[in-house]
C-alpha cells in the first residue's frame, strides 16, 4: 500500500539546493493570524455597571504673575501703562481671577490696579495665592488666576467587543457631554464648587424685565415687547 508524505522532507534537489519544509509553517502561521484577529476583536470588557462616567472633567489652576515697581503714589511712572499692555496681552475673561500681593499694603496702588482691572469687566480679589519667588521692597506682585477644564481621557474606544457579560456601560460613556460642558463653561472652577449667591443683586438687571414693559408701545399698535421669531400652525 503506498503512502504521501502530507508535507515535503528537508533535503537536497538535484542542483544541490535545500529543499524546505513549508507545510507545518505555513499552518502555524495561520493559527496564529486568526488568534491575534480574534484577540483584537475582543479586546476589553467594560465592568462600570453604573449609571456614571469614568471620564470627568479635570480642572487645571495656572498663575501667572508681574512684579511692578510702586512708589508714593501707587505705581511707578511707566508701570500703570506696563500693567494695562500685559493685562492685554493675557486677554483677561470672565472666570480670571486677579489679586495683588503688596507687601506695604498701600491703598493706593490697590486702587490703580483695581481701576485697570475694572477695564476689563473684572473686580480685584481679596486674597492673593502663594506664589514662587521672594518680592523685593518697592515692588508688588500682580497675580491672575487662570483655570482650564478638559477631559484628557477621552475619546476612550479601549473596550471593543460586543460580548458584555456584566451588562457595563460603554468605556466611552460620558465622553462628549462631559467634553462640551468643559468646553463651555465659563468659569472652570464652577465645576468643582458652584457660584455662591454673594447676597447682593443689581438693580439694572433686576429692573430691566419692567423697563421693557413700560417702555414698549402698546399692542394696539402692533407692537409687543418682544417681537422676534416666527408664527404658524397647523
């Protein structure tokens, strides 16, 4: 009874050239291509069983400081228009905090600086944070805050099989609408510890619902107080 070898033998061709076995290679090779396929079909399971993101935003503090010169009078000649150019250049926003450390406590370069910050929609802080550096006599420090929200772990596609044997929220879960909210936020800090209601409200927004009745025609002729947007029906 004759028999095939399943697989050619080492050996020699007639030229003397090796002859190689190809046959247990070439299926090994393929085993090992269709394990590495299905390993990274499955990849990880997500195990957040609850209803809440891992991915939550993280808030970052920068200070950013400028030694100016003061003098009797507040700040040094030059030092006013040196103070307005950086606050300039900063570009100073809502949710910049700004505060001033004077080691003379001197009422008058408070008030310069204050008026400069005024400029730009702002209020002067009370306290000032710790910063690096020793401040020499005759000088203050000007100190704005700056926070950034972001969430640095996403987008998360880490977990992509399909089998979920814990029944666990996406490892994406969270990522856009935690994304867009530290995108959007005005103050960043707000995210860590609301707005608190200072106790005091101003009169030009509380009165500007009735300034616009009272001031608006009246509807006999056509007009209303707000006439904006479109009407219809079915």
């Amino acid at each position: 009874m004759k028999r095939s070898a399943p697989f050619a033998r080492p050996g020699r061709t007639a030229a003397g050239g090796p002859v190689l076995s190809v046959g247990p290679v070439l299926s090994t090779g393929i085993v090992l291509a269709l394990g590495l396929a299905l390993a990274g079909c499955a990849g990880g399971v997500s195990s957040n069983r609850s209803m809440y993101s891992v991915h939550q935003p993280v808030v970052e503090r920068t200070d950013y400081a400028l030694d100016v010169t003061t003098g009797p009078a507040g700040l040094a000649y030059g030092e006013q228009a040196r103070l307005a150019g950086w606050f300039d250049a900063m570009g100073l926003k809502y949710g910049d905090r700004i505060a001033i450390d004077d080691p003379a406590n001197d009422p008058a370069t408070r008030s310069t600086v204050e008026a400069l910050v005024s400029r730009h929609g702002l209020t002067l802080g009370e306290a000032a944070p710790q910063t690096v550096g020793y401040i020499t006599a005759g000088t203050a420090r000007v100190i704005v805050t700056r926070t950034r929200a972001s969430v640095p772990s996403c987008p998360d596609w880490s977990a992509k099989s399909d089998a979920n044997p814990g029944n666990g929220l996406s490892t994406n879960y969270g990522c856009a609408i935690n994304t867009n909210i530290a995108a959007m936020v005005a103050n960043p800090e707000d995210l860590i510890r609301g707005e608190q209601d200072t106790g005091m409200t101003t009169a030009a927004t509380a009165a500007k619902a009735i300034n616009a009745y009272r001031t608006a025609p009246t509807t006999g002729q056509g007009t209303t107080v707000a006439a904006s947007g479109t009407t219809g029906g079915n």
